[in-house]
C-alpha cells in the first residue's frame, strides 16, 4: 500500500495578495480644502437665494456671462460634488471625473478673472496699492483640490485617512479666505457713477480723519444723493464738514445713527433705497472694514463700486484680527 501524498498542482495554489497601496501624504489636505470650498459655495447659493442679486459676480470668482439663476444651479450642483469628494473620497470614477471638470473649469475662470483684473489695473480702470488679485487666491484653493481629485484611487488602497492634516488645512482656509478679501480688496478704488454714496464714518478716529474727509468731498462732484451712517457724533460732525466743502451745490444728505462699529442700518438703507428708487451705490470705507459694508449694501440689491478712504493696506493685525469674524458673521448672511 503506497503511503506516498498526490502534491497540490501549481494552478491552485493561493497566490498572496499583493500589499495595500499607500495614499499620497498630502491628500487629506487637498480634501480639507475642497470641503472648505463645497461649505463656502453652499452658503453662497444661499445667501443668493435669500438676497437674489442681478449678477453673477461674487466678490472671489466673476462667472459673468452666465446668469445669475444658471450660476446659482452649477455651483449648487459643484458644491454636492465637492462635499461628496471631501467626505467620501473614493466616490464612483463618473462622478469623480464631473468633479474634476467642474473645478478645473472653475480654476480657468479664477485665472481669467486675475488676467481680466490686471487689464483693468494696466487701463486705469481701478487704482489699488496691492498688485494681488484675490482670483490668484481663489485659483490656489481650486488648484490645492484639483490635485486630490487627480489622484488614481486604486483597488487595495489602505484606508486609513490622516484627519488631522484635512482639518488644518480646514481651517487654514477659513483664516486665509476673508484675510485676502480684506488685504486684496480693501484698498481697492474701482469708483464709478452711482445713485447714492453710501459713507461708513470710521469708528475710531485718526489724525488724518479731517483729510479725509476733505478728501471724499470729491466724489460728490455731481448732483447724487449721500447717505452718511456713523454715531451721532461723527454724523454731525461729518455732515458740517461735507456741507461746508460742497460750496453753493446741494445734494440730498440722508443720516442714519449706527452707535456700535460692527452695525449696519441695513433695513432703514434698504428702506431709503426703495423710496429713492435707487439701483447702485458708491461704498466709501476704511479699507478694513469697506469689503464688508460693500456686501451689505448689495444685499439689498443695489450694484455697488467702492472707494476707501485712505489708499493703503490694512496694517493693524488687532483690528484684523476682530474683523475676520465680523466677516464670517456676514457671510453667514447677518447684519452685524
């Protein structure tokens, strides 16, 4: 009797699985701020659904020419698909090449937008001290996600996801988004004609304040009405100031008494606006806080131009650092 055993064939003997593949190190970031950008495009569909505008220009992409109700629809559509990559990250290769398309082209537009901005600059259309459009900053977020979604997810991935780095860079984003609006656009002058100019009296006067003043006499070289919104002090005081260097010229001068720094009288402007039958306005700020009060004002429904009060870039990192709030308060489509 032959005790010897039949060995096992070669075609099925297991063959070891290969080891799982490791994801780039960097990718969590790209997801962080690609969840960044699908919340920041989310609460801007809404807000425009809560203040419809008339245009398709928000303050960090111009989408012009496409109207305003089809922006509104694709970046709804972009923001899912964005939200989708960020928390999922391995969603099916359909919609992962539709999220790709759609920020790809959203970067295109954010460097047409910088090349259109720098036009302006070269043809005097807008004078500014900072030689950086925000577009650039828009097309860096956008170009951080495209890279994640470029990368080639394969079968026996590892799955393990570094959380820690998608939320530094979370939050990176939402430090470094409304600093940019306040450094870049702030000191932006692009004035042209309006209805009203609209003042926001600083709140914290400076020894150059009765320059100021003076200087913003200029604008008002045409019969337009203006719109003064400060404390009851600075009111009086600006309003004698702006009388006495109109010389014999009378303009309509509406006041309206605001006590704290960070409020606006939104309803009693749009109420003004209304009976007015005013459509756009020249915003007059401090650079710190005009990106600010010119979103407000649009709000309303008013096309807005701006002008600061001074031509240089916010400098106090105290008074910076108080505002970034402020404006996350109003992208969050409050008030104040």
């Amino acid at each position: 009797m032959s005790t010897a055993h039949a060995s096992k064939s070669p075609s099925t003997a297991k063959t070891p699985s290969p080891p799982p593949e490791m994801l780039p190190a960097w990718l969590p970031v790209s997801r962080g701020v690609a969840l960044f950008l699908s919340g920041f495009l989310l609460l801007q569909v809404w807000g425009e659904m809560q203040f419809p505008s008339a245009s398709s220009v928000w303050w960090w992409i111009d989408l012009r020419p496409l109207p305003p109700l089809a922006t509104r629809a694709l970046m709804s559509l972009h923001g899912c698909l964005l939200l989708l990559f960020a928390v999922y990250g391995e969603e099916a290769r359909p919609l992962r090449a539709l999220t790709w398309c759609g920020t790809a082209a959203l970067f295109a537009v954010a460097l047409l937008n910088a090349y259109q901005w720098y036009a302006r600059l070269g043809a005097g259309e807008i004078a500014t001290p900072v030689r950086i459009p925000v577009f650039l900053q828009t097309a860096a977020f956008l170009s951080v996600a495209l890279a994640g979604l470029s990368v080639r997810i394969p079968e026996n991935v590892e799955r393990r996801t570094n959380l820690v780095a998608g939320m530094i860079a979370f939050d990176i984003c939402l430090v470094l988004f409304p600093l940019a609006q306040i450094l870049c656009l702030g000191p932006v002058d692009d004035r042209g004609d309006a209805d009203v100019v609209v003042i926001r009296i600083p709140y914290s006067e400076s020894d150059a304040l009765e320059e100021e003043r003076l200087a913003i006499a200029g604008v008002l070289t045409r019969e337009r009405p203006v719109c003064l919104i400060g404390s009851r002090e600075s009111l009086e005081l600006w309003s004698s100031v702006l009388s006495a260097t109109r010389g014999e010229e009378r303009h309509e001068m509406h006041l309206l008494q605001s006590e704290e720094e960070r409020a606006f009288p939104l309803a009693e402007l749009k109420k003004l606006a209304t009976e007015q039958a005013w459509t756009s306005a020249l915003v007059v700020a401090e650079p710190l806080t005009l990106p600010r009060h010119r979103m407000l004002t649009a709000r309303i429904g008013l096309s807005t131009t701006q002008l600061p009060l001074e031509r240089a870039v916010p400098s106090d990192w105290g008074r910076i650092l108080r505002e970034l709030p402020a404006l996350w308060v109003t992208y969050l489509h409050r008030n104040n």
